[in-house]
C-alpha cells in the first residue's frame, strides 16, 4: 500500500473540501437549469441534477442556464464558476505536482 506525505494527504484534504464546496453551488445551478429548461416536477430534476451535475457538457451546460435563469447572475458569473473554478484547481493541481516533482528531483541529486 502506497503511503502519503503529510503534505500530499493536507493537499488531498484541501482538494476535496474545495471540490465539495464548488459542487454544493454547482449542483442546485443545474437542478434549476433542468427545471428551466425542461419544465420537469422539481422531484426528477433533483434526481438528474444530483446524477448528472458533475458531467463535464451536461452539467456545465445546464448549470451556467439555471444559474443565470434561475439566480439572475450573468454570463460572466456563471462561466466563472463552471468553468474558471475547475479550471483554477486544475491549474493548481499541476502546480502542486510540478513542485512535488522538482522537489522530488532536489531530494535524489543530494
């Protein structure tokens, strides 16, 4: 069994906090977007949402329309959370692993 760094395991943590907090938004955004777009009992689109609201197209697609149907948020609003928050930690994961690497590459040269 592959053990973790104190670190990587802090890193992890922080990770999936953050993934559930942008979900927790993300996911009732679809839900209107189904019903918005739909006109579903709000029954089947919870289901839906809560299945499907993390798919990349889907959940994207139909969260940017319920959060600016829905919450009257703009355009630049919506496309910041669905996409720019993914797209953030994404960006920090590879800095994350990119630090690890090199310090990974310092730790063997010495």
């Amino acid at each position: 069994m592959k053990r973790y760094s104190a670190a990587m395991r802090r890193h992890l943590g922080l990770g999936a906090l953050a993934y559930l907090i942008v979900a927790s938004i993300q996911i009732p955004a679809v839900v209107i977007g189904i019903h918005h777009s739909t006109g579903l009992l709000w029954f089947f689109c919870v289901l839906i949402g809560v299945m499907f609201g993390s798919t990349p197209i889907f959940g994207t697609v139909l969260g940017i329309e319920g959060a600016e149907a829905g919450w009257g948020w703009s355009p630049g609003e919506s496309y910041l959370l669905f996409i720019g928050a993914p797209l953030f930690f994404l960006g920090l994961g590879v800095l994350i692993g990119i630090a690890k690497t090199l310090a990974l590459s310092e730790r063997i040269k010495t």
